[in-house]
C-alpha cells in the first residue's frame, strides 16, 4: 500500500460523505429536484421582470442571460465547496467544534472538506444551459480574448464566493445563533451579483463592487463581453482584475477567521 | 372568559416571551432584511423607470411601499417552510403532546402568532422605517386600510402557519422532509411574491398563482395596508384569505388525524 499522503484523511471524508448521501436515493432525488427548482425559479425572477420591461440597467434579456449564468456558476460552485460551513453555529452551539481543534489538521480545512453536497451540483447544469444560451443570443464568439474573460469570471468568482462563506462563518464565533446574518454575506452577495450593477445607487455600488466585490463575478465580466462600456465607477475593463478582488476578500476572510478561532472559548462539557 | 381560550393566551405570550430572548439573532435578521431590501428596490425602481414611470399599476413611491412592507413582513409570515412541530413528529415527541389536553395545531397556531407578533417590533417597524427614509414610501392617510391590513396580516401570518404545520406533519410519512420543504420554500417564496410582486406576473402565473394560497400569505396583505386594494375590492381580498385558512388549516387536521393513528409508540 501507498504511504498515505497528506490528502488522504480528507479524500476518505468526503469519499464517506458522498456514500452517505447516495444511500438514500429517493430523498437524494428529491434533493436534487428541489435544487433545480430553486435554479428555475431564480431564474423565473429575472424572467418576470423582464416580461414588463425590455431593459433593465443598460442590459437586454440576452445579456442578463450571460450575466445570471456567470455570477450563479460562481456562487454555485462556491456553495457546493464551502457552502457546509454554515453548519458551523450548529457545531459551535452544541460544543462539537472542540473535536475539529483537537485533530492535527487546520479547523478551516477539515470543515472544508466534512460535506459535498452533492445535490448541489443539478442546478449548476441550469445555470451553465442560461450561459450558454445567453452567449449564443448575444452573439459572443469563442475567441482567446472571451475563452478567458468567462474562464477567469467562472474561476475567480468562485473564489470569490468561497471567501464570502469564510467570512461568514467567521462572525459566527461572535454572534452565537446568528445565521441570516451568514446569509446576508452569501445568498444576499449572490443576489447582488446576479443583478446589472448600473440599477444601483452610489452606496450599494461601492459596497458590491469594492468591499463585497461580488459584481467582478458576473457584472464587470458581461460588460466585457459584450464590449459595453460600463456606468461609473464600474467601467468594464475592471474584469481583468477580478483575481485582484478574489485576492482581497481572501486577505480579509483569513483575517477574520483567525480572529475567530482564535476567540472560540468551547463548548465546555 | 373560557379556560381553553386563556389557555391559547397564554402560550401566544410564552411564543412571544421566548422569541424575545434571541435578540442578536434579530439584529442580524434585521440587517439581512436590510441588504435584501435595498437590492430588491434597486431592482424594481429600474424596472418602474425602464417601463416610463408605471409598472402594473406601480409607481416609484408605490412600489417602494411594496419592498418595504414585504421585507418587514419576512419575519412574521416565515416562508422557510419549518416548524417546530417537524421536529416534535421526527423525534417522537409528539406522542407525548397527544396526550396534553389542548388541541395540538391550534397550540402550536398560538405560539407562532406570539413570535410573528414580536418580529414586527425589531424586524417589520425597523425595516419599514429605514425604507421611508432612505428612499421614502407612499402610504394611505386614512385610518381605514390599516385596521384593515392588520386584520390581514393576522389571516396572512395564519394561512402561512397552517400551510407549514402541514407540511411538516407529512413528517408522520416521510423519513426525511427536508426535500418536501425545499420545494415548499421555493414555491412559496417565489409565488407569494416576496421578489416579484404578483401583479407583474404574466397572466398564466398570475392566474396560476392565485390558485395556490401563496399570494394571500405576503401579496395581499401589502395589497389592503398600502392601499393598493381599497373598499369592496379590500373586504374581498379578506374574504379570500378567510376561505384559505380554513382550506388549509382542515388539510392540516386530516393530516394530523391520520397522522395519529399511524403513530406507533415504542414503549420504554
């Protein structure tokens, strides 16, 4: 046998993991409907508003298309990765967090990798038909310039997302039985960047496009493909910079974890 | 005044009394509310401007009202689709609570009144406010729709309670009924119109939505307090919603009772 590598402790978790869930395959196909409904119905929202209107903050149906498609891919990624540690208040308020400190791994890697919710993975295939189709109607060619910009939007989006997860359960150590306000960061950041970020006024502007940067993954990326230029502050040529965002609220998540485990006293028990 | 309904009374002050002991809870509650809020009006504003001024009936004003109101009233009408009666049937619990002497859904109605009604305090009131002075609302000046649209958001946070209860009764059936709430929560959200109001639906979806009880939980209860429905078209609105509690509060007494004789009791 293979001297077991420093992977292997999470590989047989999140192996175990996935047994877990198969095991039951009419819940886990119940799951997995409730996750496409959830995809189609986001997407019904965007789809009511624009059976009354024929553009909404500078972009057609077609480029909301591409735009839902990008920042969903993201979040939906994000969420199937790091989505599980809103579980954390569950393990703070009950004590079982001590057990994840007391094993030899990082706390933040080991709650990484306890879940793959596997059912998350259905409504990314809607998310990627939206994006697909939206490109095709708005007449983005494969070129190496695209091919990139939706690569880097998917990649770093994604993390961008993920970092908002950590941030998230980060606050957690503080607030004891908070978790909407986890859901303001992820579901509401994911919300946010869903939308065409021009409808905004000055404030949520600043906040979704710099401190919570969520509009690098969807907004910005769409400006570029479709050659606009962008509202103010937000021109479109800022897309080449979403791993600058992603590097940023990655700086801030670390922070705010250490800060957090650091300030974690147990459950006592 | 009957023992029975003192009794109600008082678990409505217990539902309220416990409700107030999470109060960061509500505070990140709130700010939730808050970031959803503005996003959703940026949203509609766009659409209302897109559209050259109205939109269904909307304008800037009015439609502010809308996302306000309905953002204030998130807490109490509780679309998540849980209920504290989900866990009593899976844990087993609920065979002691057969035997107290009180009605089982009518208990648990009085206890979920008295938390939705102290959401409004540090939940609905905050988030109506903010919304006024940020962006400021157009709301009615006589007395007459707020009596009424109180009376509504009672039947809405009512309907809402007996569609839950029944959905986690199905717990009696199913092992697990976090798929059936999934596809409750996603339904009612999006049917309620906590994104999109009702009335901007197509007309299939609008139709098809007022088939379902959905609208009568969030839609029409911002309908008769913001005024958009007044006089008969208001004592209508009611009406619809008295007929959706009782359709749905029997459902979920047929469910109960059937649910009681397939209860088995393991001893010990």
């Amino acid at each position: 046998m293979a001297e077991p590598s420093a992977w292997s402790p999470y590989a047989a978790v999140l192996a175990s993991r996935m047994r877990a869930q198969l095991s039951y395959p009419t819940g886990f196909a119940l799951d997995v409907m409730g996750s496409l409904l959830i995809a189609v119905t986001e997407f019904g929202e965007v789809w009511v508003i624009f059976h009354n209107v024929h553009v909404l903050g500078g972009l057609t149906f077609d480029a909301v298309l591409v735009l839902f498609g990008l920042s969903n891919l993201g979040f939906g990624t994000a969420d199937l990765l790091f989505g599980h540690l809103d579980t954390l208040p569950v393990f703070i308020r009950a004590g079982t967090l001590d057990a994840f400190y007391l094993r030899p791994l990082p706390v933040l890697t080991q709650l990484m990798t306890s879940e793959l919710d596997l059912r998350r993975i259905a409504r990314m295939v809607v998310f990627a038909i939206t994006l697909v189709v939206g490109l095709r109607l708005s007449h983005v060619s494969w070129n190496l310039h695209n091919f990139a910009l939706v690569t880097i939007s998917v990649v770093f989006g994604t993390v961008i997302f993920c970092a908002l997860f950590v941030c998230a359960a980060s606050l957690q150590f503080f607030l004891i039985n908070a978790p909407e306000l986890t859901n303001s960061f992820t579901y509401g950041g994911s919300y946010a960047s869903s939308q065409p970020a021009a409808i905004f006024p000055t404030p949520l502007k600043l906040l979704f496009g710099f401190l919570v940067p969520v509009v690098f993954t969807g907004y910005l990326p769409t400006l570029a493909l479709l050659h606009l230029p962008g509202p103010e502050l937000l021109p479109a040529w800022l897309a080449w910079l979403t791993p600058v965002a992603a590097l940023w609220v990655w700086l801030v998540a670390l922070v705010l974890w250490r800060w957090g485990t650091r300030h974690y006293q147990g459950g006592g028990g | 005044m009957p023992p029975d309904l003192r009794t109600y009374l008082k678990l409505v002050r217990a539902g309220f009394a416990r409700q107030a002991n999470y109060r960061l809870a509500m505070l990140a509650g709130l700010a939730t509310n808050l970031v959803f809020g503005f996003v959703r009006a940026a949203i509609l504003f766009a659409a209302v401007r897109s559209a050259g001024g109205t939109l269904a009936g909307y304008t800037a004003g009015t439609i502010s009202s809308y996302v306000w109101l309905s953002q204030g009233l998130i807490g109490a009408i509780e679309l998540s689709g849980s209920a504290e009666i989900g866990d009593r049937v899976r844990t087993g619990d609920v065979a002691i609570d057969f035997t107290r002497p009180v009605d089982l859904q009518t208990w648990h109605l009085a206890e979920d009144m008295g938390r939705a009604a102290y959401t409004l305090i540090p939940r609905g009131l905050p988030s109506v406010l903010v919304g006024a002075l940020t962006v400021g609302l157009v709301l009615p000046r006589t007395p007459l729709p707020y009596l009424l649209g109180v009376l509504s958001i009672v039947l809405g946070v009512a309907i809402s309670f007996y569609a839950r209860y029944a959905v986690n009764i199905l717990g009696f059936w199913l092992l697990d009924t976090r798929g059936v709430r999934t596809v409750y929560l996603v339904t009612c959200t999006f049917l309620a119109g906590l994104y999109v109001p009702v009335s901007l639906f197509p007309t299939w979806l609008h139709t098809l939505a007022y088939l379902t009880p959905f609208p009568s939980i969030l839609q029409t209860p911002i309908n008769v307090i913001s005024g958009r429905d007044l006089g008969v078209d208001a004592v209508a609105d009611i009406s619809m919603q008295v007929i959706w509690v009782a359709v749905v509060c029997m459902v979920g007494r047929v469910l109960t009772s059937a649910g009681r004789r397939k209860l088995v009791v393991q001893g010990g």
